[in-house]
C-alpha cells in the first residue's frame, strides 16, 4: 500500500490485534480498539491487563490491522516497534498536548457523539513502527471473468523448493 492507501485503511478500521510477549517468551495478542494519528497507532489499554504488563516488561510490540474475507480481497498493515506510553498512567483527564488529537479521533470513532470518558483504569500507548510491512492482494487481479466465470481464483501451489507468490 502507498502511505495514503495506509492512512485510508487505517482511517476505515476499527480492530488491531497487539502482540506482547509473556515473561514465558509466549505471544500474548489481543483485539483492541485504536486511533491512527501523525503515522503513530494510538492504544488506550486497561493499566491492569497482560499486555500493559508485558509492554511495561518489553516494550516490543507488533499490531495487525487486517481485511477481507475471500482470498483477493485479503489486505492489511503489520506495525513492528517499541511502545510508548504517554500520558498519565491511568488516564485521568489531565492536560496533555500529544494527546489531544489521539483523544479526539478515539472519542469520534468509539464514543458514540459523547467525548473521551476517563475511567481511572485505562492509558495510552503510542507505537511509532520501527518496520512497516502492507499487502493489498485486490491488487493482484485474481478475477478472470472467462476463465472463472467471475468467481476469484486461487493461485495453484508453488512448485516443490520454490516460494508461494506473496
């Protein structure tokens, strides 16, 4: 995906799953809500969970937001970097600039027309991506009307020792 493509995926979404590690060395990976602001994903995480425990342990974090049900459909953003936590921690309502516009995207997309409700239990993440990997296989054109009668067709497996298309 362009980084235009990106924004306007993230912008339409409204899932991440977040993957910390467990002091087991275990993947810890959970659906949570998020904002998309300045090229940084925004998580309000609930201060007693698993992964703020994990996070505070190692901040190395990796998101996926992803779509589509059938194959040539199929597109998404993984998100790879350290996490930050910004704000107070709960979040209590405080000033805090960095945090405004994160706020406002959240309340907008989540809050049903009311504002950001501070519940003493939640605070914010913020992931700036160390690596960015996107696909979008709408773009791959897996639709041909005269050989599928319009139904998408499966690319056929990779010859034995070589690479699946990506």
């Amino acid at each position: 995906m362009t980084p235009e493509e990106r924004d306007a995926f993230l912008a339409e979404q409204r899932t991440v799953r977040v993957g910390t590690i467990n002091p087991d060395g275990s993947a810890h990976v959970t659906p949570v809500w998020y904002s998309w602001h300045d090229g940084s994903l925004w998580v309000l995480s609930i201060t007693r969970s698993q992964r703020w425990a994990n996070l505070q342990r190692d901040p190395r974090m990796t998101a996926v937001i992803d779509a589509g049900e059938d194959y040539f459909e199929l597109r998404g953003v993984e998100l790879r970097g350290r996490a930050e936590f910004v704000g107070e921690q709960p979040r209590l309502g405080g000033p805090e600039p960095r945090l405004e516009e994160p706020e406002r995207l959240f309340a907008e997309r989540y809050g049903a027309g009311q504002g950001l409700i501070y519940d003493g239990r939640h605070a914010w993440i913020r992931l700036a991506a160390e690596k960015e990997v996107s696909w979008d296989f709408r773009k791959l054109g897996g639709i041909d009307p005269a050989l599928s009668g319009g139904e998408p067709t499966v690319p056929p497996p990779a010859p034995p020792g070589h690479s699946p298309p990506a």
